[in-house]
C-alpha cells in the first residue's frame, strides 16, 4: 500500500484536519492544529507531505522518525502539530486495514471506559457554582475552571479572594467530593502561584493546572512544597525530551501532554509509559475536535496510568461549530455518569462527516488568541 495524497482543512471553531488517502481505497484522518496557529501547522503538513507521498503508512515509527530526525531543525509546537496529525491519520489508517481500533493494536486496553471532566465559567469566570452544579445534575462527576483572570507577578490579594470565592461556591453547590480542577492557565507566575495554591487547599482541589509555565518547570518543585494540591502541567510540551526534563524536575503529579501537539499517537504513548515510571498521572489536553479526542481514548484505553480525560464539548472556545458537528458516530461520544466508552470503530474511531468539513474549508477560519493588557499597558499572558 502506498500514500497518494495528503489533504488539509480548516474547520471551525479553530481546528484543523489531515486526511492521508492510500492506493487501496484506505483514509486516515487526524487533527493537526496548534490553536491560534492553523495556518502555520496545515502549511508544515503540506511541507511534509513530499516524505509522505509514495511510502508505505504501515510504517508508522518510521515515518515519524523520518518527519522528526530528517529535517535537521526539531521540536517546537508546528512541526510537532503537523507531525502528531499526520500520525493520528497514520494510525487511522492502520486501524482500518486490521478492522480494529487503534488501541487493540497497542496491546489492548487496561481500562473499559474513561472519566472525563468538562469546562465552566469561560476565559474570565464567572457563575461557576451554578455550572458546575447544572454538569453534576447531568451525570459528570468533575469540571475545570480557569482560575484568574491575569495576574501580575506581584498582584492586588482581591484577585485572589475573588478565585477563592469562585471555587467556595463550586465546592458549596456540589459537595465536597466533586472534582474541582484549577487551571492557571500560565496567568500567574511563581509569587503569586505560591499564595494561591496554598489558599486553595482548603476546597480540596483535584488539580491545580499550570501554576507557572513551563518555561519555568524548575519551580514546579517549590510551588508544590508550599501546598498539598496535585500538580498538572504539559500541554505545552512537545516530546519526550521535553517530558524527561520535566519528570526529572519533579513536583508534578499529573503530565496533560496534547495529542495533536507533542506528536500524536505514537510519542505520547511513549511519554505516558516514561511518567508511569516516575508515578506520575496522565491526564491527555484536548479542548479541540473529534479526531483528536478519539486519539486521546486509544492512549488512555493501553495507559495504567491515564486518569481522566479533558473534552471541549460546551467549552467556551466552540463557536459556530462543535465536536459532534463532525462526527457520524455520535452516539460512540455519548457521556453516561461521567465517563465515555472507549472508541468503537476499526482505526481511531471517528466516522468523519467529510462533507460539513468540505463546505467548512470553503471559508478557512482565522482563529486568534485574544491579547490581554494589565492596567499599566504590559502584555499579560492569557
């Protein structure tokens, strides 16, 4: 079997898609984006796909390696988003050929089905007890919630009572073992991250996530000493290099490694067996599409380690269009009592509607990240 041609598209909200066709009649879909940065990523697929045309897409780990190792210059978020598309399609493809999900072909699962959490309270939250309240009352057992809005590094106390407030009325409406997660977001740097984990020990969080960048991992220990809350981090991470010095840095207990960002299948398996080596959780990033869900769940279904999966269906980001607008399958994606069953259909075990992704590719989109300011006109990170 041979690659005769590698297909791009631009969907909205702000995702976009890698469709691999064979000699054979077989297709692979995956999810190549970098939020913010679609064009960048699709444009990389197609730079790669001259390496693509006329091999072999059994090949899996040796394509990678060539895509990886032959360009000289490596890592970084676009060619790793490209590259984790086109192996999320690779093994689609592979999938399809064998009539077997994915991760029947990575040694079969070690769990029936995964906990998954879903998003509240938008960019600046607000309301989060009663949508955190409204997802328990639909079954979901966890929420995520960003925790701030920006922050400078030395910042007014006010901003962090009102974080305090928020969560307090999350852990009033829900009760006391709902799952809270805190995302940081990257808003706070290391004197503030400290003040505020230690304050929100109280409501037991189940995680807090990114205290500090990861450009600042060698803090990661110290914020963890000041309080007694997991730590999650990774999703701007993009290899197992990256991973490694993470683990050996230690203070993390959960890594969140994106499928279509620290590439695809194929590396982050690798990336999810090196933390279980070091007792660490896995907890996939995903608050993107349908494909690069469905690649999480093969990772998560093999890993001993996966604890719980993100999705972004009803997250803020989806406007125009959502994850199940681009699925056939819906009812494989279907959530009961906080969790999803495990990919159903032979490859990654998403029926694509290829036709609402035609029409979408008509007008691209040109998703941005918003550029917030602090009071003294200085860039905050969002």
């Amino acid at each position: 079997m041979k690659i005769t041609r590698v297909n791009t598209y631009f969907v909205r909200p702000r995702w976009g898609f890698v469709e691999i066709e064979t000699d054979e009649g077989f297709t692979g879909w995956g999810e190549a984006v970098l939020e913010g940065h679609a064009k960048a990523v699709l444009a990389c697929v197609d730079e790669m796909s001259d390496y693509l045309i006329g091999a072999d897409p059994a090949n899996i780990e040796d394509i990678w390696t060539t895509l990886y190792r032959a360009g000289f210059y490596r890592g970084g978020g676009v060619m790793m988003s490209a590259i984790s598309g086109i192996d999320q399609a690779l093994w689609d493809i592979k999938g399809k050929v064998f009539g077997a999900p994915v991760y029947e072909l990575l040694g079969g699962k070690c769990h029936d089905r995964m906990k998954i959490y879903c998003w509240v309270g938008g960019d600046r939250p607000s309301d989060v007890g009663a949508a955190a309240l409204e997802k328990k009352n639909e079954g979901f057992c966890a929420i995520k919630m960003n925790a701030t809005e920006e922050l400078q590094m030395l910042d007014s106390y006010d901003k962090i009572d009102a974080t305090l407030e928020r969560v307090a009325a999350i852990r009033e409406s829900c009760g006391k073992y709902f799952g809270i997660a805190i995302d940081f977001h990257g808003r706070v740097h290391k004197p503030m991250a400290k003040v505020l984990a230690k304050k929100l020990e109280e409501f037991d969080p189940m995680f807090i996530e990114e205290p500090v960048l990861c450009e600042s991992m060698e803090d990661f220990k110290e914020i963890a000493a000041s309080c007694n809350v997991p730590i999650a981090t990774g999703e701007r991470l993009f290899s197992k290099y990256d991973f490694k010095r993470l683990l050996t840095a230690g203070g993390v207990d959960i890594i969140q490694p994106d499928l279509s960002h620290a590439g695809g299948i194929t590396e982050v398996k690798k990336i999810a067996a090196m933390a279980e080596a070091y007792d660490v959780a896995l907890a996939p990033h995903c608050p993107l599409g349908p494909i690069a869900l469905a690649a999480c769940l093969n990772v998560d279904a093999i890993s001993y380690n996966a604890v719980i999966q993100e999705q972004s269906i009803g997250i803020h980001y989806n406007v125009g269009k959502s994850v199940l607008d681009y699925v056939n399958n819906k009812d494989d994606f279907k959530f009961t009592d906080g969790f999803v069953e495990l990919p159903k259909l032979p490859g990654i075990g998403v029926d694509v509607n290829k036709e609402l992704v035609l029409e979408e590719n008509k007008t691209p989109h040109n998703w941005k990240n918003p550029v917030w300011r602090h009071a003294d006109g200085s860039i905050a990170e969002w």
